[in-house]
C-alpha cells in the first residue's frame, strides 16, 4: 500500500450469497466492527436485488455499496439487464466489472468489459476492474503479458481525467474460492505490471493514484502480508467477506 498517493480499498463480493432478509443483521455486526477503519474506504457488493436493502443498512456509515456487474447499453429491450443510470439512480457508487465468473461462465470479452466501463463512467460510477490469468495460462509463464493486453482492452478510450475514477483488481482466476493464494510477492509483482500498463497509457501520476486491489483467497490470515506490497492497495474479497468478523479482520489489517 502507499498512503500518500492512493487510496486503500476493500470490497465484498457477495457472488450470489446471503439473503436480503439478513442484510440488516450483517449490517449491524459490521459497522460496529469496522467504526475505526479511517484509511480504508469499504465496498460491499451483493446481488442486484439487495442493494436497495444494503443501501438503507449502510446509511449514515462508511460503507459504500456496489453491484457486481451492470449492462453496456443505456436502456432499452434487454431484458434480465440492469443499466448503469439505474444503479446511480439508487445510490449505488461502485460496480465490478469483467469479474472472471463472469468472464469464464458468461463469455464477457475484453471488450465487453471495455463497453461496461464506459456505461459505468457516464453515470460517475466507479468501476471495479478484474482481470487475472488461468492456472494454464500462468504455468505457461504469459500472466505478464495476458494481464497487460486485458488492461489495455479494458481502458480503450477512457480518458485521462476519467482513469482517476477506475479501480483495478488483480484476481488470478486459479486463487479465486480455491484457498490457494498467490505468493504476495508474485501478486505485488503483478500488480506492479499493471501499474506500469497505466504509466504507458496515462503517464506518472494517473499510475501512481490508480488503487491496484489483490483478490483470490484473501482472508484476515494473508491479508497483512499481500498489503505489504507497495503496489497493492487493498483486496477483493469473496468467500471471506460472509462473515461480518472475517470481513472486519482484512478491514483492520488494511487499516494498519
Ligand atoms: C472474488 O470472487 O472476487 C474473490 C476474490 O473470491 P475469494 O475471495 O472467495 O477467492
């Protein structure tokens, strides 16, 4: 993490957990939990139809709420789609996007990515990128390489000023609900890449205020040590964010 140039941020991924009828018990053993937590600014992103009851657990605290995917078009016929304009209209401020369960198990391309990030930007949301590589694709050494070209993809014709809204999470497919972490020095270095992909495209001072997040298998036991990485700035946080306690342990160690 580095302070001083970035902000530290750490989002739940709900996926399709939990039920709306126990958002508010999750709300009121969280927010107690993560009252102190002053340097960390806190996500979470259940499924679309609990985000109006997180919205209303979270008022008047901390915790921001995003959705987990959102459509490309702006309205229209495409039914089971939820727009960008309609989330904000809700008061949702962040939305992940080209998580790779959705890549993998609903064919998002790099480019489909690239058109939900703009969806996202025109309604001041605040995206949540993931990109990440396969077992295969690691051991065959090109995660540098494939990471790079989904970054790229992914931030086709965003402008600079708008590069500032964008969060980038480097999740590596194979650490994803398995238990397997990456070593925080691979991550960090990793992370590291992606932060000199933005260098390339944006220059010095857009890379170095980008938030760079680390998400596969994070729990309150790895967290400190993947955040020692200069170049990661806070987590994406599945099966560990269920739990209000073990969400609010990486928060703490976020907050170090
Ligand atoms: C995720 O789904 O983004 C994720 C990181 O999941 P988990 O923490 O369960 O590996």
């Amino acid at each position: 993490m580095n302070r001083k140039y970035r902000h530290t941020v750490i989002a739940a991924n709900w996926k399709m957990n939990l039920l709306p009828s126990k958002v508010k018990a999750y709300a009121d053993e969280l927010k107690p939990l993560t009252a102190q937590a002053k340097w960390c600014d806190i996500v979470v992103c259940p499924p679309f139809v609990m985000l109006p009851a997180v919205i209303k657990a979270f008022r008047s605290s901390r915790i921001s709420t995003g959705a987990q995917n959102l459509s490309d078009k702006e309205s229209g016929a495409f039914t089971g789609e939820v727009s960008a304009s309609q989330l904000a209209d809700l008061g949702v401020h962040y939305v992940i996007i080209g998580h790779s369960e959705r890549r993998r198990l609903y064919g998002e391309t790099d480019s489909a990515v690239n058109g939900k990030i703009h969806a996202a930007l025109r309604e001041n949301l605040r995206p949540i990128v993931c990109v990440g590589e396969s077992e295969q694709e690691r051991e065959t050494g090109v995660t540098a390489e494939l990471v790079s070209l989904q970054v790229k993809t992914a931030l086709r014709d965003v402008p600079a000023q708008k590069m500032r809204r964008i969060i980038i999470a480097y999740e590596p497919i194979w650490a994803i609900g398995t238990g397997k972490t990456a070593t925080s020095e691979d991550a960090g270095a990793v992370c590291g890449t992606i932060r000199s992909v933005v260098r390339s495209l944006y220059g010095a001072r857009t890379a170095r205020a980008v938030s760079i997040l680390y998400g596969g298998s994070m729990n309150a036991r790895n967290a400190c040590e993947l955040l020692s990485q200069p170049d990661i700035d806070g987590g994406l946080i599945g099966g560990a964010s269920l739990s209000p306690v073990d969400f609010a342990a990486i928060v703490d160690a976020a907050n170090q």
